[in-house]
C-alpha cells in the first residue's frame, strides 16, 4: 500500500512577467492620455478626426499594437480615437484595421514621441527609450 507524503508547492513566481501585464494600459498614462486630448479644448477630443462627441464612445488605442508588444505605459504609444474598434468608420478601426490608418498611427506616435522630448509634453511626462 502506497502513503500519502504531500509536498508543499514552491513559492517563487514568475521571473518575466506575462505580455498582457506588459502592454495593458496603466491608469496613470490612461489619464495623462486623457489630459493630453483634452488640452486644445478643455475637454477630450479624438485624436484623429478631432470629434468631441463620438457615436459610441472614445477608446484609448495601442499606435504599436498590443499584439506587436506595444507598452501600455508610454502616452507617447496610445491614443484617444473614436471607438470601438469593430466598427467600421471609426478612428479605432481606422488605425487598427487599414495599412492607412497603420501608417498614420506610426506618424502620430513619432508626432508624440516629439510632443514628449521637445515639446510641452515634457512637463508632464519624462520619455524614456524602450
């Protein structure tokens, strides 16, 4: 007959942490997002068309997408845009979905990467390289 001699589980965790950890989008850059549309106006607009009332609602949108390992945690790597993303004629479709929109979002983030070195994004945000 076979005894039961239980093992206590080790208690070490995870050495990398997981993509998704990685590229959702922090609170902190999602309202300095958030600050970053709203400051022509006073109040937030899409980044895209410069619409303040969409038909649905506005989504922070990955420009390097989340499936390509695009940070979560850069405003200079997220937008606000028109959404959702499964409609068809929305900014969020628009960037996620067509090689025009896909072209445009490495503009803008380039455009933002400038706003954040430069420009008076500095104040708000440091750039780090990736």
């Amino acid at each position: 007959m076979l005894g039961h001699y239980p093992v206590p589980k080790p208690s070490y965790g995870r050495r990398k942490p997981k993509r998704g950890r990685y590229t959702a989008i922090t609170d902190k850059c999602g309202k300095e997002v958030i600050r970053r549309a709203s400051e022509a106006k006073g109040y937030p607009v899409c980044e895209r068309c410069g619409c303040s009332k969409p038909k649905h609602w506005f989504e922070r949108a990955h420009l390097i997408n989340a499936s390509q390992y695009g940070s979560g945690g850069q405003p200079w790597n997220i937008a606000l845009l028109c959404s959702p993303n499964t409609t068809i004629g929305t900014c969020h479709h628009f960037a996620d979905k067509t090689a025009d929109g896909r072209e445009w979002s490495l503009q803008k983030r380039a455009e933002l990467i400038d706003y954040y070195t430069v420009g008076p994004g500095r104040q708000w945000w440091e750039y780090t390289e990736e």
